[in-house]
C-alpha cells in the first residue's frame, strides 16, 4: 500500500503532512556528538513507508477524532518518533549480526563507521527513543521500554533456533512476536496512550501485535514466492542463512520417512550448497506449506480485526479494520508472479 492508498482509506486530512512533521521532530531528537547523529540521520532518511509513525497517527485519531492535525498534536508527533527510531535502530543492530552492507540503497552504519560504532549508534537512536516517549507520558515510555526488551527476547529466540531443525512452528511464531509483533503493538498502543485514551490501548495493541504477526508471516512468504527482480533483493535467503521460518517449518512437518529425511539434508546444506537451497525451495513449494500459512496469515489478520471491536465506529476506526486485508492484497499483488499466486 501507498502514501495514498493510506490517505483514502484511513480518511485523514493531511497525512502527508502530519507525516512530514514526524520526519522533522525525528531530526530534531538528534542530539549529541556528530559522530552519533549523522549515521543516524543517515539512517533514518533512508526511506521506507513510515508505516508504524502511520500507525500510531491512525490509532491516536481513532481514539479522539478531535485532536490536532494540522499541527499534528505533539504528543503524537513525539510517540510515533519514538516508535520509528526503535525500528531504526534495532535495524542498525540488525545489519551488524548480518554483516549487512547497505540497506534501501544506503551505506550501512557498520559498513561505513565499522561495528563497534554502529553498536553506539543502534544504542543511541533506542536512547533518544525513549526520550521522545518520556516527553509524552509514564504510560507511553513504559509501552516503549517493554517493547524493546522483547525486541531482545525475540531477536535471541531467533539467534538460539538459527541453523537448529528442532525449530517449531510455535518456536518461530514466539520469536515473531518480539521481532515484529511488539514493534507494531508499540505503535498502535502507542497512539492510544498519547491522546490519553488508556482504557483503548490494549485493543489497539492487540491489533498492533496481531497485525504485525501476520505483516511478518506474508515476509517469510515472500522470500520463497517472489523473485529477485521483484523484491530487488535475493530470494530464498532465509534457509541459506540459517533461519528456517514458518512456510519451511510446516513443510519439514508435514514430510515424513525419507522425503522428511531428504527435505532436512537439504536444509542443513542450504548455507553452503546451492543446489541443496534450490531442492529445499522446490520441496517447500510443492507442499501445502504455503496454503498452511496463508491461512495463519488470515488467521492473524481477523483477530487484528477483532481486537477493534470494542473501539467506538468512526472512518479511521473502519479504515483500521482494512488495512491488514489490503497490505496483504497489495503486497502479493505487487511481489508475487502470477502463476505462484
């Protein structure tokens, strides 16, 4: 989904701008030495959609239709910042376990500045973080402090299964819900609590979390489905690094006897042997793995719906309900050839 897919269907008066002023109370949180800011900076100009400063805007509105948005009410400006500089960050720790060299086109903080700054600057941008929620309330800069340490969680969860067949798919999804799963609960709850609707903010969590369980499950989907071009990235990357993901799980679970023996030789390999990472990839998409998460990606998406029951009707509100639905359409629309649709 687009700038403007969002702008319609979230029925928002000057998203665009109300973005733009997030982008400028970002740069304004920069504050210390020069060699802590301008990687940052660099970072966070990257690009990307904005999607959970998005987020947090749409749910504040939901919560309370009058707040300002032009200005955008401070207290928003200064949570979802808060929100996107916890992303940013933890994707410059991200690009040093994987040695990562660029990211979106840019120069990576580890691949210009080296690892132990980069460790510094992914530490300072969680810093500065939690200094724009402390700006807002006790209530926003507490979501904000739980939502990094179970970044950690989910990040080591994901670290201590890497290269491990014993990996279920309960095992994956756990790790899913503090990689991605907290980060979006942060910025739905988020919204919430800046406008001072407490007794909201656990809906909008829950759909947060639901959401961005399912936005992670269409991820791993998209690494076995899409291709090169499409993703401008490589392909069936997450089995040659290690980390075996939903779709691959449920097809080792439904494999038995020697193609179960086979499938997990193949697996094992896929680090170091390109023909090994081709079979498994083939193997993956012959089986009902894909269908099986499609439908925990549906599964997902309806109790992201249903946790805004109990939030009072407005367009914003029914907007919210069809994001999760429309990302999905769009993304498969726009990443996956037709004939592995």
């Amino acid at each position: 989904m687009k700038a403007a897919d969002f702008h319609a269907l979230l029925a928002i008066e000057h998203l665009d701008a109300c973005l733009t002023e997030v982008d400028e109370t970002l740069d304004l949180s920069m504050l210390g030495t020069g060699e802590l800011v301008e990687p940052s900076r660099r970072m966070l100009r990257a690009g990307g959609k904005r999607l959970r400063p998005l987020l947090t805007i749409a749910s504040a509105v939901a919560s309370d239709p009058t707040m300002s948005m032009r200005p955008l009410d401070m207290r928003v400006r200064r949570g979802a910042a808060a929100v996107e500089l916890v992303h940013v960050g933890s994707l410059v720790h991200d690009d040093i376990m994987d040695e990562a060299l660029s990211r979106r086109g840019v120069p990576t903080v580890n691949s210009v500045e080296g690892s132990n700054q980069a460790l510094l600057v992914g530490d300072f941008m969680l810093a500065r973080a939690g200094v724009e929620a402390a700006r807002v309330s006790a209530d926003v800069a507490m979501s904000l402090a739980v939502t990094i340490s179970d970044l950690c969680d989910g990040q080591s969860l994901e670290g201590n299964y890497q290269g491990q067949p014993t990996r279920t798919v309960d095992d994956a999804i756990e790790s899913i819900k503090g990689k991605t799963g907290a980060l979006m609960r942060a910025a739905c709850d988020i919204g919430a609590l800046a406008v001072g609707r407490t007794d909201l903010a656990d809906a909008f969590g829950s759909y947060g979390m639901n959401f961005g369980i399912a936005f992670q499950l269409i991820d791993d989907l998209l690494d076995l489905l899409s291709t090169e071009e499409l993703m401008g990235k490589p392909v069936n990357n997450d089995v040659r690094a290690g980390v075996y993901t939903v779709p691959a799980l449920f097809a080792v679970q439904e494999a038995t006897g020697t193609a179960r023996d086979r499938l997990l030789t193949a697996m094992l390999a896929a680090p170091t042997d390109a023909a090994a990472a081709a079979e498994f990839h083939a193997t993956v998409l012959a089986s009902s793995a894909v269908e099986a998460t499609m439908g925990l990606v549906n599964r997902y998406n309806e109790l992201a719906r249903n946790a805004l029951e109990v939030v009072p009707a407005s367009r914003t509100r029914d907007g919210l309900l069809e994001v999760p639905q429309r990302y999905l359409d769009g993304i498969i629309a726009e990443k996956v050839p037709p004939q592995r649709r």
